[in-house]
C-alpha cells in the first residue's frame, strides 16, 4: 500500500523544524523567521521540550537554565504552562529576565544609577546612593533609607552598560548558556544592539535563538529585523491559518517568505471595496492632513452598514466568536462609541489615546480597569499584579477590609464619576499609589491651579481636560481598543485569529495613510519615510493575515490610481469592487 503524500505545509513546516534543532544540537544561533500562521509558538515549544528532553538532567546539575524572554507577562504564563513549568526553562519578561541578573552586581548598579537619567535629582537630598541596595519589583522609582527602587527603563538601561563588563557576560553566559527570544522583533533596540555587540560579534556569550517576524513589528520601541552573519536564518514557509486565496494574497505582498495553505482545497475569500466612485466632497487638510481624501463620518459609517449588510447577505456570521472588525480609520469611530469627549482632547496628536501612549490611558485601561475586573470575579491575586501593588502586607483583618471597601468604593465611583475624580481617590488610599509618569504630571497641573492659564504646556491642558470627562467613557474607549484595533496590549489581534475579518481601512491616525503606502511599494519609501512606510506596511499586512476564511477589506479613503494598481496586483482584479456612488445606508 503506497505511503499517502506528505502535506506541502506540513512538510514545509517539517524542514523548518529540522533546520532549528541541527542548529540547537550544535550550538548554533538562529533566527526563525515565521510569517503570520507559520506556527511560531509550535516552534517555540517544540525547541523548549528538545532541550529539556535532551539537556534539562544536565542544565539543572549545573545550576543553568535556559532563558526565554517574553514580551508580556501574559505570553510568560503560558511558557510556563505549556512546558508544565520544567525548572531547567526561565520564562521571563524582558525586565525580569535582565533583573534575574543584574540584582547580584550591587556595587555595579550603585556605580551606574547615579547617572540615569532622572537620578541625580532624586538622589541628592539623601545624599547620594551610598551603601543602599539597588531594588527593583513593581517599577515606581523611590529612595529609601536603605535602598532605591527602579524603574521599569532604567533595568534596561543598567543592562545595557552591564554587558560591556567581561565578568557580567561571564555570569550571564554560565547562568544562560541557551537564551531564546519570543517575538524578538518587539524587543528594545538598544537590549538587541548590545547583545549584537558583546556576544554575536564577538562569537562567545549564549547561544541564541530568535524567534518571530519582523514583518509583525507595529510597535515604534521594537527592534524590528535583527541580521548578523553568526545568526542563521530559518524561514517556516507554511501557513497552517488561512485559507488559499488568502495566503496567496500574503505571498503577492511578501514575495520573500512564501507560504504554502495547509488545505489549498479551501479556497476562502479575499476581496477589496473601495468608495472611489463616492460623488460627495472629500475631506482635506484638516488636522495636518490626516484626513485628507477621506469620507465624511457619516458617508463611512453608511459604507460601513452598507458592507456589514452585503456580507451578511452572502452568509458572513458577525457575531462576535464568528467575525472581527478592525478599524484603521477614526471616520467610523462614532459617537455611539461611547467616548466622544476624549479624541478631541488630542486634536492632530490623536496616536496618545490610540495607542495608550499617555499615562493616565496606559494606567486605568491596563491596570485599573483589569484590577477592577478581578475584584469582581474575587480573583484578588490578578488584582494585586495587576495594581502593581506585588503582594500587599495584610497584617489583620482590618487591612482586608480596608481593600475591600477601598475597591468597592472605586467600582462604584467609575461609574459615577469623572477620570480625575476616580485618579484623586487612588491618591488618598495609603496601599495605591500611581505610576511615576501619572504623579509628575498630576503634580504640574497642581502648579499651574485649577484654571487653565494660556502659557502651560499642551500636555498639560490635555490632563485638565481629561480629568473632566466621566469614566465611563474610560472603559468605553478600553473596550474598543482591545475590540477593533491591532495596538491593544492585553487582548490585541496581532497574535490572534478569527474566522472572518472585516477592515475598515480610512485616514485619521497621524502615523497611518495606507494609499500613500500602497503608493511605494514597487519603489520604495523617500529615505526619510522608511519607518513610516514599514509601519504602515507591517500593520497592513497584520491585519490582513488574521482570518482563517473570509477577508474583507473597505476602504473610506479614496485610492489613486498607483494605489488601485497596487492592491488590484495583490487581491486580483476579480477581488477589487467598487462601491455605488452613495451607499445605501445614506439613500
């Protein structure tokens, strides 16, 4: 009986796995490039459970261990799950893993902080560092009579200027001799170029394996391709996701990392509407230009309900487990959103609230709210981890109590009250505290009073008018980052998948213009636009890759003709529709 044809993907995926262990058996470093659906975390695991099977008895006798650098602590636990926590593996987030290390060169730290930058001002009314002991754990910097406490930048920095010590690299290597990185190309770029420098230039240090893809770098602080001759380079050209045309779509936009269909008999769909044909007059340089050939808000939202009723019509199921939207485009973000006070707050600098990028955001929205969530689910762990308040002393039961009211009041309060009514009532509990970047900017409005004067600082005027609006549109602006944009940092899309996947595809963001993208992609960015232009081209192509079946794109904006061609070469001429003059929400 003839032996059944092995499946191309899986074969594919094969190659690639054989290639990564050869490169684990002789201690070579790698970078395993896999495209979105390769299977990167199988890879992942698979590379963790050959070394523990084959080297975890002898890791473990020597006091080593493999280190495996996370990007979030979220990606950390489910490391540890997935490998049943072996003690000869050390997950950690990129901080915890430098802090495993650099906690035992005391004398180093205390040499190093008092040029941080941000020290030298906390340091002088105590009279410099001293003998107190460097500390780090919840990332709020403070100085003590017997210590000081860091910040969560700062143990990248230390680390940074550690590895240029000999004796550091040695401990580290005999600590490490294995150090893996997941989503490598999310990792700070100064963490990358010194390990670069001190261990791939000069062929000592760890071994290394990189695992990700650049092509899904869409946050500005990462490292995005990491090249060096030492590493060698392991493409995984298989898709086990998406259907056919789909993944033909993806391999139309990247050529250089072909991917095969795990089913090429499931063909699935991928297609474009456009509103070039819209007859109404298009939005201008309002803003700095970022809405520049856009819709008006309510000729988008009409196209929106116009696409949403097509395909549900040809038998897209938009419930939530079934269909995802993704908004790149603020048009269709509309007021019954739920937080039509907070946009305007940053006029053209709109990227703050988006991406979390203010403190006061990043804080409630992923630290708050998620604490809020596991009070009420009585999960008070999560809740602690999730303040950043570590494990609180509760010496009695009047500190329980005092928790239990002081979040019960606080549940209460978000609903009632305004974001800097529900800020103040943090600062007056003795056991919260807010981030470092939340007091210095509290502390500036403090100075300039309670009315707005016109000499302060725009941001400045922007906490003013943040503490105004009421918190429910917090949680509402929390809800639609992590629901319908690829920038979420608890629940975002980059690492998920959905079975149909709706783009809403317009103008707005100030860092964002996708027919400007399509634009260059035969000739390449002006030199000084190359990161705008991978940006935009990363996210496109992240987006694109998420669904397993169905993939919509809409675009509000209107496409040049370069543009059009651009997408046409991608999706098929068959895949492109143009929508009617008015939409039919609008008739």
């Amino acid at each position: 009986m003839a032996e059944e044809a092995e499946n191309p993907a899986d074969a594919a995926g094969r190659i690639a796995l054989e290639r990564m262990f050869a490169c684990l058996d002789d201690g070579r470093s790698f970078r395993l490039e896999a495209g979105a659906g390769a299977g990167k975390t199988y890879s992942l695991d698979k590379a963790l459970r050959r070394l523990i099977d084959r080297r975890g008895t002898e890791l473990l006798r020597r006091g080593q261990q493999v280190g495996c650098i996370t990007y979030t602590n979220v990606a950390k636990d489910e490391i540890i799950s997935r490998i049943q926590a072996h003690p000869a593996v050390r997950p950690e987030t990129i901080h915890g893993f430098c802090w495993s290390i650099l906690q035992d060169f005391q004398s180093t730290l205390r040499a190093l902080v008092p040029d941080l930058q941000g020290w030298p001002e906390r340091l002088e009314p105590a009279g410099g560092i001293g003998t107190r002991r460097v500390h780090y754990e919840l990332g709020y910097a403070s100085v003590g009579d017997h210590q000081v406490t860091l910040r969560h930048d700062d143990v990248l920095a230390l680390m940074i200027q550690a590895l240029a010590y000999p004796k550091f690299r040695s401990v580290l290597t005999a600590r490490y001799p294995i150090l893996f990185i997941d989503e490598y190309q999310d990792t700070d770029a100064g963490f990358v170029g010194a390990m670069k420098m001190w261990f791939l230039d000069t062929g000592q240090g760890p071994q290394l394996g990189l695992f990700g893809d650049h092509w899904q770098k869409i946050y500005g602080e990462g490292c995005g391709l990491v090249e060096h001759a030492a590493l060698e380079v392991i493409d995984k050209n298989a898709n086990f996701r998406s259907t056919d045309r789909i993944v033909q779509v993806l391999n139309r936009m990247r050529p250089a990392l072909p991917q095969i269909a795990h089913d090429p008999e499931m063909l699935g769909e991928a297609r474009v509407f456009h509103t070039n044909r819209w007859a109404g007059t298009r939005r201008t340089g309002q803003g700095g230009g970022h809405w520049t050939g856009d819709t008006s808000p309510e000729v988008a939202r009409a196209y929106f309900a116009h696409i949403k009723h097509q395909l549900a019509a040809e038998g897209w199921d938009f419930a939530a487990e079934k269909t995802k939207i993704l908004m790149l485009s603020h048009s269709v973000i509309a007021r019954e959103q739920g937080y039509p006070s907070i946009p305007p707050i940053y006029g053209q600098f709109n990227d703050p609230w988006l991406k979390k990028d203010d403190p006061h955001i990043k804080f409630l929205a992923d630290h708050l709210e998620p604490a809020c969530a596991a009070f009420e689910a009585k999960r008070y762990g999560e809740m602690f981890e999730s303040l950043g308040a570590g494990t609180p002393k509760i010496r009695k039961h009047a500190d329980k109590v005092a928790w239990w009211d002081a979040m019960s009041a606080l549940i209460a309060l978000r609903r009632s009250g305004t974001i800097g009514e529900v800020v103040d009532f943090i600062v007056a509990q003795p056991h919260m505290r807010l981030p470092e970047a939340m007091e210095d900017a509290e502390r500036r409005l403090a100075q300039f009073g309670p009315e707005p004067l016109d000499e302060e600082p725009r941001r400045t005027t922007q906490l003013r008018k943040l503490r105004a609006v009421p918190y429910v549109e917090l949680i509402a602006l929390d809800r639609f980052i992590d629901g319908h944009t690829p920038f979420a940092t608890k629940h975002g899309v980059k690492g998920a998948e959905f079975e149909n996947v709706l783009v809403i595809v317009g103008r707005g963001w100030n860092k964002y213009d996708f027919g400007q993208m399509l634009e260059w992609i035969e000739t390449g960015p002006p030199p000084d636009k190359t990161e705008f232009f991978e940006n935009n081209r990363n996210l496109f192509y992240v987006v694109c890759s998420r669904p397993k079946v169905r993939l919509a794109l809409l675009f509000t904006q209107v496409l040049s003709q370069k543009a059009m061609e651009q997408i046409t070469a991608w999706f098929g001429v068959n895949n492109i529709i143009p929508l009617p003059a008015e939409p039919m929400a609008t008739v």
